[in-house]
C-alpha cells in the first residue's frame, strides 16, 4: 500500500518545515511597500513619487468607489468609477522649474499613455477631486504654463501607479518580445 509510505511525506516535510519557519521568524518580514495600500475603510491608497526633479515632493492619491444604489458606480462599458482625492507636498513654486511654468496639473493616463486626461491644477494644502474610470491609472504632476492643456508640457514631477497598474503583463511588450527585435 503506497499510500502508508511515510518516507516521501518526510522528504517533502523536509522541504516546506524550512520556508515555514522562515516566514514565522520576526525579522523575516517582507519589506514595507509605500506604493499602494488600503486604508481602514477599504479606499486604495495611491503614493505619488517624485520623479527625480524634485527629490523632497511627494503626495497621495485615495480612490473611493463611487456608490450608487446598485453598489459602486460603473461607467456604460463595465469599469469601475471613483473619485480621486489628490494631495501633494513639498512642491516649490512652479516657476522654479522653468520661467514659462505658473501651475502644477495632474494627469491620468493609462500605463501605455495611450489615453491622457487633465484633472486640473492643484495647489499645496489642497485636496483636488476628480473622477476617474481607468482599469490601470497612472497619474502624473507636471508644472504647466496654464491649466488647460490637453497634454503635458512640463516635466513630471511625481507620479503613482493604481494597484491595478503595478501588475500589468509586460509579455506583449516590445522590449520583451523577441520577435520585435528581430524584426519579424
């Protein structure tokens, strides 16, 4: 009866005993990952990054559902909405990133920057809301001239990935599609 054989339970045992242990010992914690995260009341919680213009910038971005009477709200085509709450910090004066600069914008886009949107200016000390629907979004903070434009001109200064966004499949990507590269 091969069932009644314990010798290939304890080999297997001796495999799994060691990673078990390793995820019950206390400094085997897994590092803290700021990108996103949810808050007590289940909203996503976005971090904006800065960028490398401005080293000391940051920011959050926390994505509430939009209710509606059947649960959450869903634009025609099935993706869900939410509004975004927008925040950031230690940003100096737009004009010290270029003399033509009088505003900071935040953008939505998707990770392929195939769809952009404005979701208008904001200031230190302000919280901007806008709604949004994308499945994966991206947003950015860029120093713009004025408001309104339908695509960015200065240069991002922060940026934050939705959770949705982090785990996009490169596979289809040219840099690893071989194929791409070589031409065919």
């Amino acid at each position: 009866m091969f069932w009644r054989d314990h010798r290939s339970l304890l080999s297997l045992s001796s495999l799994l005993v060691p990673g078990f242990v390793f995820l019950a010992t206390p400094q085997a914690r897994l590092p803290h990952v700021t990108a996103s995260v949810c808050t007590t009341n289940g909203n996503e919680m976005v971090a904006l990054q800065p960028t490398g213009k401005i080293a000391t910038a940051g920011g959050t971005i926390e994505l509430v559902p939009v209710a509606s009477p059947f649960g959450v709200a869903v634009t025609p085509d099935g993706r869900l909405m939410y509004d975004a709450n927008i925040t950031v910090k230690n940003l100096p004066e737009p004009s010290s990133l270029g003399p033509t600069f009088t505003t900071y914008v935040v953008w939505l886009a998707t990770p392929s920057l195939d769809k952009l949107r404005n979701l208008g200016p904001i200031k230190l000390g302000q919280t901007v809301t806008a709604r949004v629907d994308f499945t994966k979004m991206m947003y950015m903070i860029t120093p713009e001239p004025n408001a309104t434009g339908q695509k960015w001109t200065g240069p991002v200064v922060l940026v934050g990935r939705s959770a949705s966004a982090r785990v996009q499949n490169l596979a289809g990507c040219d840099i690893y599609d071989e194929q791409s590269r070589m031409g065919g």
